[in-house]
C-alpha cells in the first residue's frame, strides 16, 4: 500500500482523509499500521482500498505482481 500512497504522492495523513470519505474510518496512524503490517485489516477495508487504487485485492494484498 506504501508503494501506491507515495506514488500518487499522497501523506498518510491526506491519504487517511480520502479514504474516510469512502467510509472507511481511519487515521494517519491507521495508515501507518497497516504499511507495517502491525494492523488487521478487514475485508471491507481491503475492498476500499483496492478501489481506492484502483488495482485488484490480490494485487493490494501482495500476492501478483503489479499489471499481471
């Protein structure tokens, strides 16, 4: 996720902002956690995420390499 955030050039805290407004509460420590892999994340998180970045959930969670 780390690697898409910085992509489009976006803080934790500006990214936090966005996907709050696609109904996923979180925080700039949210984010944090989840790029360490400190953090559960849920289903429903994934899905926001992926849609977020537009890429698919494999692809977020790891398991196929980018534009496979």
């Amino acid at each position: 996720m780390k690697q898409h955030r910085t992509a489009q050039g976006l803080s934790q805290a500006a990214l936090a902002g966005r996907l709050q407004l696609l109904g996923m509460e979180c925080s700039d420590l949210t984010i944090l956690r989840i790029e360490q892999g400190s953090r559960f994340v849920p289903d429903y998180e994934v899905a926001i995420l992926s849609e977020y970045f537009n890429i698919s959930t494999d692809e977020l969670l790891g398991k196929r390499e980018p534009g496979q």
